[in-house]
C-alpha cells in the first residue's frame, strides 16, 4: 500500500488529539515507524496482553499466606487478526488458530531477601484451558501458586512462559519474538507469627511440664520455645501463674518462685527453637501434693501459648497453718492443713499449754475414685502414683473456742493429729499462737 493509505491506517488505532494530528500529517515519521512495527507475519502470533487481567506491566502480583493459595490472578491470551488487536504491536496474521499452547519453562519463585529461599515451580496452578485460542479472540487464564507451610515471610519472584510446541517460536522482521511470551509474577508471602513449646530432648510439642521434688528443694526443667510461624519473633519470654495446690487445701506455690534462664530472647529465627530452663523453689512449709498452674509462651505481635505445669512436692510433712499466730480479736479462725491419704480417717486435737484439751475434731479425707494401684499400694500423688483422684491434705478450721462454745484465751497451743500418709499411721505436730 501507499504511505498515505498506510497512514490512513495507523491513525484508525491511534486515540484523542493524536487523531487529528496524525490526519494532518503532523505524525508522519512516528506514524510510519509504528506502521512499519504493525505488520502480517507468516505462521501467525500470540500475546500476553501487558495489562490485561491482573498483569500490569507484565507483572502479576500475589498474596497469600504460608499453607494456603495465593489469591488468584488471571492473564489475557490475544490472537490477533487485524492490526487493532495485536497489543503487543509485534505482528498478526488473520486466519489461524492455536490449539497446543502449553506453559513452559517455569522458574522456581526465589526470594528477594534470601535467594537461598524459594517456592517451587511446581506450586504454580493453572486452572483455566489455554486451548484453543482461535483467531481474532482472546482468553482469560486463571492462575495462583499453592504455597507450602513454613515459607519465609518475604516477597518473591519468577515467571512462566507460554508456547505452542506445533508452531514454534521465531522473530518478525524487526528482531521481536513471535509465538512465545511471558509473565513475570511476584509473590507476597504475608508474615504469619506462631509461637510454641517443644519438649526439651525430642521435635515434639510439650503438652505440659511435670517436675518433682522435697520442700525446700530448688527444681529445675527445661522447654523449648520454638517459631513455628514465618517470620522471626522478638522479645519471647516465659511467664507462669501461681501453682495451686491440686488437694482444695488452697495451698499455692507463687509464682516468684519461678524463675526462667535466659529470661528474655531477643529473637527466636525462623524455624528455630531455643533451650530455656525452668526452676522453681520449693516453700519449706508446704505441704506434699501437686500444685498446677500455667507455664505461658509469649512475644511480641504473636498469639501466646499456655501449657500446664505441674510441681509434685513427695515428701509429706507435719501441719502447717494458714496463719500463725492467729488474732482472736479480729473475728480470726485458726486454720489447719495436713497430709492424709485419699479415703483415710484422721483425728486432730489441741492442747493448751496445761495439757487440757481445748478443740477436737475428726473425719474422713475424700477418696475420690482412684484407680487400683498396684499391688494395694497407697494412692495419690505425695506417695508417688498420681492415679488417685481423692483429695492429698485436710484443711479443717478452729473458731478458737472450746468444747462449750467459750472462747479461749490468747496463748501458746499445741496441734496433735493422727493421720494415715502413704499407708502408714503418723502423728503430726504443730504450735500455734493465738493472740487476744
């Protein structure tokens, strides 16, 4: 065709001021170079439509989370057939359709931070038909990358390339590729932050904490903080709750009594963990039983986690007092506790300084629904099996009057009781103070 019936044509695609202008002949140099650019190619072409879809500027760019889908993306298969539909401005031939495309030579998606790091090829997902990609037409292909649990937190990137094996890729006149293009994708892999507790010697969650001793007693034992998120964790510490004596003594361990080596982490890396130990001082005065709380795993902008933590104290002692000495003006009772085995009797007596008594009492401790214990042993944690379900200790309270009702005068007086710990028979002493 002439110059002029060329740029007759190439003004049909040219849009707003330049309209006028290129009928003027205002743009006849660019007008000829991009009519030399939009031309019939021999075994016809394809595009990726650079902005069409999700794609801007070739680009595609994702979200997602480690463990799911990304969101879903869509690109523009054209074939074009006249020169108002080659987007790509690298030629088009009418009459001839595509039925083979496939995608090919998909990279692994690396990432940007770490090139160590990546997401796999494979993970890309294609869910629309490619074929056929008749002439004149386009399709929308739907497109997402699966991406596996434990990716980094970060962004990523890579590309996939369409061909059509039965006509295969070749240049225009001008040096451009015909049959073949691509889409770069950049994955934006969201941080996702998770904390845990791993058992000290094995790769298992801890489920709870057990550790046994005498009062008196410091006892040590150890967990591991552990990221199970994507991306690293700072300021993770170790907290715990008051442990409370399991028997409804209301006996406690408080919790500065617990102490934590280190007692702060700065960071914890990706899919790392980090060894922390766990000790706990066992009061003098208390009692034999198990005492429970709530050890608690926490850092900064991540859920925290509790798990329990049990301190089983074995060795049973005499009775102790809730408070000593006890003032009787201010409307206080003497309040008692004791080791006893679940389902035994038991006998409390107090004694003032002349030997006479001044309070007694007696009953039957709880026994709860224990299992057999082997052999006929003596059940319950302060004897070493925790199968029993019964109460551990006696807490029984004295209004401090005597046996008519008349209240007692202030003192020195001495706590007898007679009780079964651990299968055996064992008479318990203790001093108390009353004061009016």
């Amino acid at each position: 065709m002439n110059a002029r019936r060329l740029i007759r044509g190439v003004c049909r695609w040219l849009v707003g001021a330049h309209v006028a202008a290129c009928a003027a002949g205002l743009l006849l140099p660019a007008a000829l170079a991009t009519a030399a650019r939009a031309q019939v190619v021999t075994g016809g072409d394809f595009d990726i439509d650079d902005n069409g879809g999700t794609v801007s500027g070739n680009r595609a760019r994702l979200v997602g989370r480690a463990g799911f889908g990304t969101n879903r993306g869509t690109f523009v298969l054209v074939n074009a057939a006249d020169i108002s539909q080659d987007v790509d401005r690298d030629g088009y031939t009418p009459g001839i359709d595509f039925t083979s495309l496939l995608v090919s030579d998909t990279t692994d998606f690396i990432n940007v931070a770490d090139p160590s790091r990546s997401i796999l090829r494979r993970n890309l997902v294609i869910a629309d038909f490619l074929n056929p990609l008749r002439n004149g037409f386009s399709n929308i292909v739907t497109f997402y990358v699966n991406i596996p649990e434990g990716t980094p937190a970060g962004r990523y990137l890579g590309r996939f390339t369409v061909t059509d094996p039965a006509r295969p890729p070749a240049l225009n006149p001008t040096g451009e590729g015909l049959r073949t293009d691509l889409v770069e994708v950049e994955i934006e892999v969201v941080a996702n932050s998770a904390i845990g507790l791993v058992q000290s010697d094995a790769a298992l969650r801890a489920d709870s904490l057990t550790l046994a001793g005498r009062p008196g007693q410091t006892v040590n034992g150890v967990v591991r903080i552990a990221n199970l998120g994507n991306t690293p964790l700072s300021n993770v510490r170790l907290e715990v709750t008051d442990l409370i004596a399991t028997s409804g003594t209301g006996l406690r361990i408080r919790a500065p009594q617990v102490s934590f080596s280190p007692a702060v982490l700065n960071t914890i890396a990706f899919a790392d963990t980090q060894r922390v130990v766990v000790s706990v001082r066992i009061p003098t005065g208390v009692l034999a039983g198990a005492y429970r709380g709530e050890l608690i795993a926490q850092g900064d902008n991540v859920p925290s986690v509790r798990i329990p933590i049990t301190v089983v104290v074995t060795t049973p002692g005499d009775v102790i007092f809730e408070t000593n000495p006890v003032i009787g003006r201010t409307g206080q009772n003497a309040i008692m506790i004791f080791n006893a085995d679940p389902g035994s009797r038991w006998e409390l007596a107090i004694f003032d300084m002349r030997g006479l008594i001044a309070f007694k009492t007696s009953g039957t401790v709880f026994g709860g629904t224990p299992a057999p214990t082997p052999g006929g042993a003596p059940g319950g944690v302060a004897c070493g099996n925790p199968s029993s379900l019964g109460d551990e200790a006696v807490r029984t309270t004295w209004a401090l009057t005597n046996g008519v009702g008349e209240e007692v005068a202030g003192g020195m007086y001495y706590v007898i009781v007679n009780a079964v710990q651990c299968g055996s028979r064992r008479q318990l002493r203790g001093k108390l103070m009353v004061i009016r």
